[in-house]
C-alpha cells in the first residue's frame, strides 16, 4: 500500500511539473508580475518525457492495486484500507493528473478576457499610418504564454490587430505608427519575459 502511494504521488508532481511551464504564464498575468512568466519555460522541453513518466507510474499503481494479494489464512478480519490507500484515492489522483497533462490545452480558458487572442485594444478612428511588424519570439509554450503576451502588448495606444501564436513562435502586430512604434511593441513584450529574436517590418 505505501509503495502505491509513493507511485500516485510520483505521477503528481511530474504531472504538475509537466504543465508548470503554462501554469506559471497564467499565475504571473492574474499577478501581474511579467518576468515570471518565462522563468520556467526550460521545462517544455522536458514535457513529453514527463508526460510519459506520469502515464507510466499511475498505470503502475492500478497494476498494483488490482494486482491479486497473496491470501493469508488466519481468522482475523481483513484490515480495511485508509483513504489514501484506497481506490477513491487512486482515482482522485489520477482525474487530477491528466487535467495537470491536458491544462496547456484549455489554459487559455482562465485567461483574463482583456488578453483574449484578436481582442485589440480599439484605436479612436481609422490608423493614420498603419504598420505591421511581426516579432519571432523564444520562450512560448502554451496559450497561456499568447495570452500573457496579448495582454501586454493591447496596453499600448494605437494597437489596431494582434495575433500571438506559440506554435509559430510569433506575435503579428498591426498598429497606428503616429501612437506607437515598432520599439515599443518589442518592449511590451519583452515586460513579459519573453525573448524577442527577431523583428521583421512588413509595412
């Protein structure tokens, strides 16, 4: 029983610390701490294997837990087991786990609706000058991540469209150039934490 435990709680922490790397983005936009949001991005690398460790301990843990017990012949009555011990528990863990596995997916959900992917920040009137600039940016694991850079970047003036994207690695910024520039987007968005490798001026 308490080698079950240890696997149950082995296949938490590597769930947990498979998704820190989107929770942490979500935690540092609710808090308003930017530099916070990348400081454990070094973990998505580590994501699938960490995926794979948590799959394999609790599968694991239910091959011992139904796993027949040697039968002992006595006329005592069979100890009951602890909560923590028990099935219920085993279950709870494991429900928990796989929404830890799967929260990159849904992280976006949380995100405040200010930082909403194409939720811009309306500009008074049609842009004077309209530019265009698309920023390559390192660092992004998750939806959690576009929503925290969204974020930043709608608080400047003249923010006309916006598109960030993770799997891109990008962030597609459409603005008025009299309200704003293409050095302070890059600047918005490295307040987030995020590296900014690359700036390309499409208009």
């Amino acid at each position: 029983m308490k080698t079950e435990n240890k696997l149950a709680g082995t296949g938490l922490v590597a769930a947990l610390a498979a998704s820190m790397c989107c929770i942490t983005p979500l935690l540092a936009l609710v808090a308003g701490t930017g530099g916070l949001a990348s400081s454990l991005a070094w973990v998505a690398p580590l994501r699938p294997w960490l995926i794979a460790l948590t799959l394999a301990v609790l599968a694991f843990a239910w091959y011992q837990k139904f796993k027949p017990q040697p039968q002992i012949d006595c006329n005592c009555e069979p100890e009951k087991p602890r909560f923590m011990q028990s099935k219920t528990f085993l279950t709870l863990v494991t429900a928990f786990a796989l929404l830890m596995l799967t929260f990159p997916n849904y992280a976006n959900v949380f995100s405040p609706e200010s930082v909403k992917q194409n939720s811009p920040v309306k500009s008074q009137g049609k842009p004077k000058a309209k530019t265009v600039a698309e920023f390559t940016i390192t660092g992004m694991t998750c939806a959690a991540c576009e929503g925290h850079v969204a974020g930043e970047v709608n608080k400047l003036q003249g923010i006309v469209g916006l598109q960030v994207s993770y799997a891109n690695s990008n962030a597609v910024v459409e603005f008025d150039k009299t309200k704003t520039s293409v050095e302070q987007v890059e600047k918005a968005i490295k307040a987030t934490g995020y590296k900014v490798t690359e700036v390309k001026v499409k208009k």
